[in-house]
C-alpha cells in the first residue's frame, strides 16, 4: 500500500488543533532544522497516535494498545489520555526507564517484556486479540504513516517563508515518518532516509526487494529498533525514488552533543540520527542546496547529554 498526500492531508484535517505546529530553526546558511522534539509527548508519533484513534470511531471498552520502543507508547499513551481511551502499552527491557516512567505518568497500564520491539508487538498482538483494543501500529498502518506524514506539509509551508527546501533528512526506524513525509512532499522535495549502520531496516529493504529481518544494536535500539521496515514504508519509499544513507554509533552520538551544545537541544540519538549524516559526511549537498533535518525526538535522561 501507497500513502498519498491526499492521505496526509485528510490526516492533517482530523488531528488539527490536537498537535503543535513545531518550529523550524535556522541552523547555518542553507540548513533548516524542524523540531519535533518539542511536540506533544516529545515526538512526531502523537501525529499518528491522534490520526488511528480518530480515524477509527469510538474505540471500544478495551481501549487501545500499542508495542513501542518508547516514543510510540508515549505518544498513545498521551493521545489517549486527551481523548478519555484506557491505553496498554508493551516495551521491550532495552527501553529507556525515562519513557517507562513517561508512560505511567501519563496513566497507561505498561508492560515491558522481550529484548527487542519485535518481542514486545507479539505480545501486545496477543493481548489486543483477547481483549478487542483497538490496535495502534508503531509504524505499518495507513492511519499513522499518513498521521506522521502531516510533519512534511507543515514543514514545507514553514520553509516557504525562508527561501524553500530542497532536500529533507529524516531519521527511519520501521519507516512510519519517512513514508509518511515522502507522500506530504512528493514532487516538491527529495526525501533522504538516515539510519544507524546497526539498524538498517529501510536500507535492506530496498536493496533485497521487501522488508527483510535485521539485526537490531547501537546507541538508537530503544527508538530506531524495529527488526524490519513496514510493508507501507517499503512500498511508498521505493516508489518515490527515497535515497538511504547509514551512520555510525559514533557520528549520531556526535550530532546528539552538537545539538546541546549549540542548541541547547536535549534529544535522544533517534533524534540526532538525521544530523549525523550531514555532519559525518554521509550526505553531502550540492552548492546552494537548501536543507532541512528532523529533529525527531527529546526522550532522553537529560544527564546522558555531555
């Protein structure tokens, strides 16, 4: 299945007033960065969480369940929350204790088990089949590709004011947000995908043809740790000519510092994974390339930041 902008636009109709418009910031001449660290529940994934939940009606008694690494189960959690729905979420162990306490702070019954994602969606899978929740997808549903997608569209209009936007950098974990951007901009910009050489999910995908397992390590597995891209992400990334770039450990831990240094951004290293492909050498513009970065997401302990 293909997500369309028509798609991102009916999502960006339904969630209005639910989400912030997230600022852009003036990095260097050229680069724009879009912070949506600072949206609602630290990340992009409340766009998707309030698109599935409105998408799908009344929920039912059971509420809803979602498996996360964190930033997903944060954001149902908080989508939930707002809209009066029970909420179960399921981590896996490797997930941040901050978004574990995030997730009970905001009142979701929260399960951790498993040592990656994959672990923890089997499990909550089970449960939604025995108790009838509505299920939210991490990344693989039409309803939250398209919900994350409303990023791109708004991004464009803020780029627009300060001289348009060629290329967008965007972070993958299962995909969600890179498909959900590649439909929004589609014939406007080009979309870049940035992953940690450790988790390359899109990067295989696309080279073997399909989603395909991988191994799941390094500084982004609590965030960027899906064991393999989405049907939907694969899909709409190949047919939009999406590029993919991989990263070092090293590289995303250095964009990570930058952004606090220079920015006094707190961001997690899913966040800063964008960045580091643009400060390592993985991408490198053309003269004149006007450039935006996702800064994606700010669940992080901030005393891991120096």
């Amino acid at each position: 299945m293909i997500i369309t902008r028509q798609d991102v636009e009916e999502a960006g109709a339904r969630i209005a007033g639910r989400v912030r418009r997230t600022p852009v910031v003036e990095g260097e001449p050229g680069l724009v960065l879009k912070l949506e660290s600072l949206q609602h529940a630290g990340s992009f994934k409340v766009r998707g969480a309030f698109n599935r939940i409105l998408a799908a009606g009344p929920a039912p008694e059971a509420g809803v369940i979602a498996a996360s690494g964190g930033n997903h189960g944060v954001a149902v959690a908080y989508a939930a929350r707002v809209l009066g729905v029970r909420a179960e979420i399921f981590v896996p162990e490797v997930c941040a204790p901050v978004k574990v306490a995030g997730l009970r702070a905001l009142g979701a019954h929260v399960t951790q088990t498993g040592a990656i994602f994959a672990d923890a969606y089997e499990a909550s899978a089970k449960r939604a089949a025995e108790t009838g929740a509505l299920e939210i997808h991490a990344y693989d549903q039409p309803e939250v590709v398209a919900g994350q997608g409303t990023l791109g569209l708004e991004l464009l209009g803020q780029a627009r004011a300060l001289g348009g936007v060629d290329t967008i950098l965007v972070a993958v974990g299962g995909g969600g947000l890179i498909a959900g951007v590649a439909a929004a901009v589609a014939g406007e910009a080009r979309v870049v995908a940035v992953e940690p050489e450790r988790i390359p999910t899109l990067h295989d995908a696309l080279a073997n043809g399909g989603p395909v397992p991988v191994e799941v390590g390094g500084v982004g597995a609590d965030a960027l740790g899906a064991s393999r891209a989405g049907r939907i992400a694969y899909e709409t990334t190949r047919a939009a000519g999406v590029r993919t770039l991989l990263v070092t450990d090293e590289a995303i831990i250095e964009a990570r510092r930058e952004l606090w240094r220079d920015y006094r951004l707190a961001t997690e290293h899913a966040g800063a994974t964008a960045l580091a492909a643009l400060r390592s050498g993985a991408y490198t513009p053309e003269p004149g390339e006007r450039l935006a970065v996702v800064i994606c997401g700010a669940n992080t302990d901030p005393s891991t930041l120096t």
